[in-house]
C-alpha cells in the first residue's frame, strides 16, 4: 500500500518532470510527418529528392525550437 508521503513525490515527480515525458515522441513524430509529407510531395511534383529534404529539416527546426520553448518555459 502505498503511504501519504510516497503519494506526495509521485505527485512531486510528476509535476516537476511531466512537461519533459513526450517531448522525445513529439520531437520524433513531427519530424517523421515532415519526412512523409516531403516524400508524398517528391512524389506529388517530382522533385525527388528535393522536397523530402527540405521538409526534414523544417520538421527537425520545429521540433527543436518546440523542445527549446517547452524548455525554457517550464524552467520559469
């Protein structure tokens, strides 16, 4: 059974840390949906590769500059 003071840091643990637990899965799902937005339209306009690159490093600015402001915003 699980005590007063145990709950109390899991609710501590939760509200210090819980902002960073999806940060690594958003970061990887918005830069996978650029990398297949960017092959769809590749195969869309026929620029292969152009677009597929583009698109990946937008996704990966994104999802840093994301990761960046969550950062500094929870550090408030």
């Amino acid at each position: 059974m699980i005590n007063d003071d145990e709950k109390g840091e899991q609710k501590n643990f939760i509200n210090e840390y819980g902002p960073y637990l999806g940060l690594g899965l958003q970061m990887a799902v918005t830069v996978a949906a650029m990398v297949f937005l960017g092959i769809w339209l590749d195969n869309k306009f026929e620029t292969k590769p152009v677009l597929t690159i583009v698109c990946s490093f937008l996704g990966i600015f994104a999802a840093l500059y994301n990761f960046i402001k969550t950062v500094l915003k929870t550090k408030k």
